[in-house]
C-alpha cells in the first residue's frame, strides 16, 4: 500500500525512532488542545480553527523546551538558540520544530494530517 502511493518508509537503524517524533508530537499537542475540544460545523470551520490553532502553537505558545519561547521566537533570534538548548539534540528539536509547524500549518490548511496520530 505504501509503494502504490510513492511513500518510503525510512527505518535505517540509525535515528529511526526520532524519524516522526516532531510530527507525532505536534499532532498529540493539536489533538487534546484543539481538535478534540471543538465541534466543528463543517470541513471549512475545522480548517480555519485548526489554522489559528497553528498560528498560536507557533507564534504565541511558550515551549518549554525552548525555555518558555515560542518557535516563532526561537527561529527568528537563531543566535540565542545555543543558550536555549543545552544539546545538539535540543537544538535539532527547535529548528525541526520550527520547520514542522510551518509544514504542518500548510497541511492543516490543506486539510491532511489532522486526527491521523
């Protein structure tokens, strides 16, 4: 099924369980704050309040593994990200994160991803 559609399934070893985990993470977080909360009238209403959901998980929701900063805050100050994170690690999950919610955000408004986790 996944080859019909051009999907690749990448589990090398090395990394492996870390390949969705920004992903999982920011659908749970969409999941029990949004989704799950609202009753939405149509696929139009779950699309506008999913974007503003996004919107706010990006721009205006502190993380705390960004030290209390918002993704937004972090990827547009890059140079204070080395004293936010303590490890490459932490570091990689705050550019990531950046980079997934835009993704994700792009998604939403599209109307793929939501409630899939």
């Amino acid at each position: 099924m996944l080859q019909d559609q051009a999907i690749r399934i990448s589990m090398d070893g090395r990394g492996a369980w870390r390949d969705n985990v920004f992903v999982e993470r920011l659908w749970r977080s969409v999941k029990y704050e949004e989704a799950y909360l609202r009753a939405y009238g149509s696929v139009s209403d779950a699309r506008a309040s999913l974007g503003r959901y996004l919107a706010f998980y990006n721009g205006r929701r502190p993380h705390s593994s960004l030290g209390a900063r918002t993704p937004e805050q972090v990827y547009l100050d890059h140079k204070s990200i080395s004293t936010i994170c303590r490890t490459t690690w932490q570091h990689d999950n705050a550019i990531g994160a950046v980079a997934l919610l835009r993704s994700g955000y792009a998604l939403a408004a599209r109307g793929h991803g939501a409630g899939k986790t």
